[in-house]
C-alpha cells in the first residue's frame, strides 16, 4: 500500500509526462491510500486544465470518469482532529501549504506514526522534501 499525494494522482487522470511513471507505480501496487480531499483536488486540477484549454471537454468527462474509478478503489484518510493536529505542527516545521499540510498529516495517520513504513508517491517538490525530513520513502 501506498500513500497517494494529490500531484500524483492527477498524471493517472490526464496525460502528462508523469503519466507512464505513475501508471507503472499504480501497477506494481494498486493499493492506494489517499486525503479525503484528494478527490476535490483532483477535480480542481482538472477543471483547471479546462479553463486553460489544455483538456476539451470530452477528455474532462475521462478523466473525471477515471477519477471515480479510483476514488470507489482507494482507502481515505478522514478528517480528524489527528489530521489537523498533525498538519499545524507540519505547517511550523516545514515550507508547506495547508492543503500539502494535511495530505502529509494524513500520511502520517495512514503511517500509524512510523513513516519509514509507508512509500509516499507524490510529485510536488516541498511536500516530497517535507515528506522525506519526516521520514517517509518517496516514489517516484
């Protein structure tokens, strides 16, 4: 089982040049654990790419389709007074955003507070450079 950052989860939704890396690591273990708010993540950064033009239509409904395929597969992490705890310690500690705050306390929670346990795949630099002070293995 992996912990599954937002950044990461995209790439399997939409082509980038990620996307073959991400699907390998999908298929060497389709166990995925995610934030509870990956999913609205997710759809935020594929409605961002409609907006651009990067993504028609059509290619929006797949990749929300896919989406949804995942999110009935995938394990979450709920919002728990440990999530947010954990997240306003990270917030002191390291260069991170709220929103990669909580995925990595959510981490941490999936980890049962022993990160070297767990491969996070995540694709964003501070939250990997936070996620790798804090212990955890890192994929890709």
């Amino acid at each position: 089982m992996r912990f599954w950052d937002s950044s990461a989860v995209v790439p399997l939704l939409v082509a980038e040049a990620r996307t073959d890396a991400a699907q390998g690591l999908l298929r060497e273990d389709p166990a995925m654990i995610v934030w509870w708010a990956t999913p609205t993540e997710c759809a935020s950064a594929i409605a961002r790419l409609e907006r651009d033009g990067a993504l028609s239509p059509d290619l929006v409904d797949t990749a929300l389709a896919r989406l949804d395929d995942l999110d009935r597969g995938w394990g979450e992490v709920l919002p728990i007074a440990n999530v947010r705890q954990h997240a306003r310690r990270l917030l002191r500690t390291h260069s991170l955003r709220a929103a990669d705050a909580l995925q990595l306390a959510a981490a941490l929670i999936a980890s049962e507070g022993r990160p070297d346990s767990l491969d996070v795949v995540a694709l964003d630099d501070r939250l990997r450079d936070a996620a790798r002070r804090e212990g955890f293995r890192l994929l890709p």
